[in-house]
C-alpha cells in the first residue's frame, strides 16, 4: 500500500526533509520526499501498519522548528518504489500566494497563556506565525495585517517589536496581539446588556456554563452553541430551542484523555482528533460515558473534538468537563458569524453571548471526518481543511469556477495545477445561505484573483447553483450530470491515470439525469472524458416528490406498491390511513406529483420504513442512519434475492423476502444486516460483471450512500478480496460537499462552452 502525504508549513530549510528520510529508513518504508510549490509531498509504500506508524510518527517526532499547518494523507494503491530518496525539487513555476487555513494554537503559544508569569496569560487572542487564524480574518491578499481584521488594533511597542524582530516567534505574526492592544471578550445578557469583560468574562462564563445555561460562544469561524455535555436537561433544552430534535451535536473535550473515558476510540481516530486540523471525529460512544443521552439519541456515535483556539483551552481547562459545541444556527441555516447577526438570530437559543471584537471576515464551520476501512473519510471538509488546494497532476489551460450542487454545496475553482475548495456552505435552501453562496463565489474570484474561463453547474434545472451559471455565466457555462461529478472527484484524489476508465458507483440521494429523471444508484464506465449509465435501480415514484425525503414510509408504501401491486392496501406495517393509502395510490397510478426516482437513498429511506425504524425524519438521511444503526447490532451473514435484467437492478424480490421476514418476526436488526449485504452483493455482482466485460477492475464508490461505514467497509474489503482496486474519498467528502471537485474535472478534460455531460 502507499501513503501519500502533502503537508503546508514552516518545512523548508530546516531539516525537515531529512527528518523525513530517517524516519522512512527507520520503519523500513520505500518512496520519497520532496519540496514543491504546495509544501512537502511525501509517498512511501509499505503494510498499512507501518504506514499508520510513519503517519503518526511524523507529526510527533518532526523537528521542533518545524511547524505543519495542514497535512493531506491517503492511503492509496501501491506504485512499486524501490528505496527511499530526497528527490530533486520540480521547478513548477507559479509560486501563487495561497491562503492557509486557520491553523491551532501552538505548544508554544498554550504555554505562555497557561503561564501566570507570561504577559499573554489567559490572553485568548494568542497567537503566532505558527498559529492562529488566517482563513477567516483575512480581507485581500497580500496577507498583510492591514488586509485582515486585525487592522483596527494597534500595535502595542511590547508586540510592534516582536512583530519586527526576524528572531522572535512573531516576527511578521500578522494577527499578533495581547492584553494591551489586541481584541477582547465580552459577556452579555441574551437583551445584548453588557455584564462584564476580559478575564470577568471567562471567569463568569465558566459558571454559567457549570450552572446549566446555554451559552453562544464567538469563535474562529463563526459561533457555536455551548452547553455542559453532561448535563441532560440543559441538552435538551437547546434542541428545542434550536429546533434540531434528534441530529447528533458534536462534543469538545477538555483533553484525549477525557474522549477516551466516553469513547472508544483507536489509533486513527486518535491521530484525526489530534491532528493540526482538529477536526470534529465521529466514534463510538462506550455504554458508560457520561455523555448526556440526547446528545445523539438512538445513535450508537458521537462526534468528538478537542479546543483549538485559546479560548477554548481557557474555558475547557477551568470547566475539567466536555461541551456540547454545536454550530448556531437555526435548522439547517448557515452558522452566524456576527454579533448583529448573533443577536438577531441566537437571542431565542442563547441564555449568554460571550463575545470578541474581531471581525469574522468568513464563516467557515467545523470539519467533521469518520475513520472507515481504515482511511479518514470526510464528512465536512471546511475549518482546518478549507482552501488548502487539491493539487493536479495537470495545468487548467484556463481558470475554471464550479459552482457545486444543492445540499451540501461547497464551490471551487481550479488554477495552475490547483483546485481550491471553499468551506462548507450547506443547502442552499434559505435566503441566508443564497447570501453565503453568491458570497463565497465573489470572496474566491477575488481572493485567488480569477476571471474564469469555465463555469461549471450541475444539471438540475430547479438547482439554484445551475440558475446562478445561467444568470451570471450564460455564455461560458458548462453543465456536468451530478453523479459522473462524484465519480470524477473519486478519480482525481485517488490518482486515476488520464486515460484509465472506472467502474463507478455513484449511491445517493438525488441527482438530475441526462433522461430528466432523478437518479441516484448509478454504475458507470467512466473515464475523465466521460460516462456510460450501465445499472440502476428499477425506478419507483417519490409520492409528493420532495415531501418523500422527509416522509420516508410515502418511499416504503411506493416500495411496497412496485412489489405487491395493490395488496399495498392491506400492508398495515407502515403507519398510514385507509385514506392516506388510497390518496398516495391515486397519486401513484395517475401520476400526480409523483416523480420516478432510482435513489439508493431512498431505497435505505424505504426499508428503514417498511421495518419500522423511521417513518418521518427530523435531519437528513436519518432514516438511512438508522438501518445502519439498527444493521450494526447484527452478525447475519445471508443477504436477500434480487434481480439483475438489462441495466435495471431489480429490488422487488429483496422487498418481498423482507415483508416475509418480518411477517416471521425476525429480528429489525437481522433485516437491516441482511439489507446491507444485499446491497454490497449487488456491488460485487455487477462489478464482476463489468470487468468481464469491460476488463476494468478499478472501482469507484462515491455519493452520500458510501457515508454509511458498514456498506463502504464491506463493499471495500469484499471488492479487495476479489481482485478490484476500490477507490473511496479521503481529500472531499463522498457526500455532495466533494461535487466541486469533479466539476472543476470535468471542465479540464472538455473544455468546452454551453455544452452539458
Ligand atoms: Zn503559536
Ligand atoms: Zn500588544
Ligand atoms: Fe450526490
């Protein structure tokens, strides 16, 4: 197996490479190390093991003077290095200034906050050219303290001369600050009422923290919602304020030590929650924690992280016990970033505000990743992560903007050999988040001072995405089917070669098809040029189309009537009435606004249903959370029948053995697993069958299904151990957060206008 690694930081010119040399020599690993325009790019090759160890080990033992700000790794498919070598730096030219994301505070920097005897004790704006924020304070380039929100503080002499001094650990730190001169906290009463500041302000808060109140807490990138992680009632009292019932909250604890006593956690999941980018890592929660139940109900995981700003170190320390740290926003709203837009939108929610007076140039939300078959797949790239560039293997001949899809939706563009991703945006279903997105568009044109030549949509016609290309772009826009973007963006991370071709699984809820229709179980060929629709699910209609999302058993009833016909009437397992069942079958034959889908999201939705586990969700995909909650439970091995004909997968005959099943009261658990299996059957069936045919045996697993890590580790694993080569995502999500990405692509291998694939 090979490790690639592409790290940004302070590792030039001291030891770094070496370091890097000695250590590869010492695990025994083949590959090699070099400098380029990004950083350092790092591949070695070896057992997973030792890979694992290299991967853990560089962070810990690099030099001291070194300093990683973002460090990429996957794991991918063995090229056969002989040795290991310091190569010879490629002199690609273009050295564009990128902008790095915000980066964790320091050992250097915690120290002196934490050392009564320094002048930036409990000072919570500490930071340095090592750390601090950047991403989310900077307001053009070049990165100038006069071009970021810092520009409104003064210098004190004490700063202005470290600030000066080519020495000190702040020479040219842009956003450098203390007591004196740099911003400060501020406590107030959900009216806005000033009550206190500085040190008051983290003293006080703490205690009402302790005391059960909800506090909306001012961070780096926007502001979280804060309450005691152990403490039901209070838990319980922010969702319903925040109108979020079940979604699972992430938790920040105080140090790895208190994850593991509430978790269980292993050495890659150790490594993500301590890694430069702190992201939020979902694990497994142990039946003793002390985590509030409500915190992810009926969730057998919880998403963990550690503070990665001064104050949260400050506030965490004091408090010795874990906070629910959720993103404030109302629903599914983009998180809110000022006090006036804080105020306006939190005073219903937050019982406090502590707050600063540095301005949050951009939002950007927590990252969110989940270790699957032993690789970190993410779930959200944005803090951390967001705009360290995906570097190409090729030079767009012209600058190119993706405008992404609709849930999830981050944009890109591509330029050089880079593409930049932006943070999260989310749904792009609110005025406000409409406001986020046509932001983010301009913020990056000018921010990497583009004008593009391509501007690449998705197909949807109902997409806001699309209907901002058409408005804005007419004339160079370039329109890419949703799921050949995800296999493209599957492609690209995992070093496909330009003229290799794929067998892709794109698994997920909706995307628009070349037919008009919504797809969303596709098996393709593909190749960056372009794709063939091999397989999908035989289609079933979504009753009351969009209401079907949020209303899984109109899905199961739809299931049921493709299988059973009219005896759907007397199914009395899913909780609909007489009326009800003969109002959506009017629908259904007469073909009232129930459009045909070949979702894989909603065959999930459906069964989740039909089993009883969901009939109406609160958040997105939760009824396809739940069948694979209820599936991990189950050791079954057997899977159902189904059937392959021509390009339809046939669902029907998995449907009646499931109705049997349940009418002989097996177990929900036993369904569920054998549901599952049934599904990573029918990956390795027609992957066989297309490499009979085809000769392929790379495999591209890509799409929101592949969130679910019982389907991707045993799809993966099972395709393994017959001879296929599976790709799955470790630089974007597998989710629509990653459909930027295979845009950006697409344009490079067509460039071409007013044309769509
Ligand atoms: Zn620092
Ligand atoms: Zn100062
Ligand atoms: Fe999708």
């Amino acid at each position: 197996m090979r490790l690639k690694i592409r790290i940004t930081g302070l590792i030039q010119g001291v030891g770094f490479r070496p370091f890097v040399y000695r250590l590869a020599e010492e695990i025994g690993l083949n590959g090699y190390v070099l400098n380029d325009t990004t950083g350092v790019l790092i591949e070695v090759e070896e057992q997973k093991e030792k890979l694992n160890e290299f991967l853990i080990r560089i962070e810990k033992e690099k030099p001291p003077i070194s300093k990683i700000y973002s460090l990429q790794h996957s794991f991918l498919e063995e090229v056969g290095f002989k040795g290991f070598e310091i190569r010879k730096s490629e002199e690609t030219g273009d050295k564009r200034a990128s902008v790095l994301p915000d980066i964790t505070i320091c050992e250097e920097c915690l120290n002196e906050v934490t050392n009564p005897k320094d002048r930036r004790f409990i000072y919570p704006f500490t930071n340095c050219t090592n750390c601090g924020p950047r991403f989310t304070i900077i307001q053009s380039l070049p990165y100038d303290r006069k071009n970021t929100s810092m520009k409104v503080f003064k210098m004190c002499p004490d700063c202005e001369k470290e600030y000066n001094l080519s020495t000190d650990r702040r020479f040219h730190a842009q956003p450098d600050a203390c007591h004196i001169c740099g911003p400060w906290i501020s406590l107030y009463d959900s009216e806005g009422k000033l009550l206190c500041e500085k040190n008051d302000a983290l003293e006080k808060v703490t205690n009402l923290i302790r005391k059960g109140y909800i506090i909306a807490l001012k961070g780096m990138g926007g502001y979280h919602l804060i309450c005691d992680a152990t403490n039901e009632e209070v838990v319980n009292r922010l969702r319903k304020r925040k109108h979020r019932e079940e979604k699972p909250m992430a938790v920040m604890f105080p140090d790895l030590d208190a994850i593991k006593k509430d978790t269980y956690i292993n050495v890659l999941e150790e490594r993500a929650v301590q890694s430069i980018e702190k992201p939020i890592v979902i694990v497994r929660k142990r039946g003793s924690t002390s985590l509030a139940v409500s915190i992810s109900p009926d969730n057998t995981t919880v998403g963990v992280f550690l503070p990665y700003t001064p104050l949260h170190h400050m506030i965490l320390k004091k408090l010795k016990k874990p906070v629910v740290a959720t993103s404030a926003n109302i629903t599914d709203e983009p998180i809110a970033k000022d006090e006036a837009d804080a105020f306006e939108r939190l005073s219903k929610i937050a019982d406090y505000f502590l707050s600063h007076n540095r301005d949050i140039v951009r939002r950007c939300d927590d990252s969110v990743v989940r270790i699957t078959a032993e690789r970190q797949v993410p779930i959200r790239r944005s803090r951390g992560f967001a705009p360290v560039p995906v570097v190409m293997p090729f030079k767009f001949n012209k600058p190119v903007l993706a405008l992404g899809p609709y849930m999830n939706n981050t944009v890109a563009v591509g330029i050089d050999d880079k593409v930049f991703i932006s943070q999260h945006i989310g749904d792009l279903d609110t005025p406000l988040a409409i406001e986020f997105y046509e932001e983010t568009i301009k913020d990056f044109l000018k921010l990497f001072d583009i004008r593009p030549g391509v501007v690449v949509s998705d197909m949807h016609p109902g997409y806001y995405s699309t209907k901002y290309g058409e408005k804005h772009f007419k004339d160079k826009l370039f329109k890419v089917q949703h799921h050949f973007a995800h296999i493209l963006s599957c492609m690209i991370e995992n070093d496909v070669p330009e003229d290799a071709e794929v067998i892709g699984f794109a698994f997920d809820g909706t995307g628009y098809g070349i037919d008009k229709t919504i797809w969303g179980s596709e098996v393709l060929t593909a190749s960056y040029k372009g794709f063939k629709r091999m397989f999908h699910l035989r289609p079933f209609r979504l009753i009351g189309g969009d209401k079907a999302v949020k209303e899984p058993c109109r899905t199961a009833f739809s299931l049921l009537f493709e299988s059973f016909g009219d005896n759907v009437m007397d199914m009395d397992f899913i909780p609909l009435t007489q009326q009800e069942r003969s109002f959506f079958l009017n629908m259904i034959k007469k073909n009232i606004n129930s459009p045909v889908t070949t979702s894989m999201g909603r065959l999930f939705d459906g069964i989740s249903s039909i089993i009883g586990l969901r009939h109406k969700t609160s958040y997105h995909a939760q009824a396809a959370i739940m069948l694979e909650q209820c599936a991990i439970r189950s050791q079954e091995r057997d899977s159902y029948p189904f059937i392959i004909e021509n390009d339809i997968i046939d669902y029907r005959p998995l449907i009646r053995e499931v109705v049997k099943d349940l009418k002989s009261e097996k177990p929900k658990e036993t369904i569920a697993k054998k549901f599952h299996n049934t599904i990573i059957e029918i990956i390795i069936n027609i992957s066989e069958f297309l490499r009979k045919e085809t000769g392929i045996s790379t495999v591209a697993l890509s799409g929101g299904v592949f969130q679910n890590t019982i389907l991707l580790e045993n799809a993966f694993n099972k395709l393994k151990d017959k001879g296929f080569i599976p790709l799955i995502h470790q630089l974007v999500p597998p989710n629509d957060g990653g459909i930027s990405l295979g845009q950006v692509i697409a344009a490079h291998f067509h460039n071409c206008y007013n044309k769509q694939i």
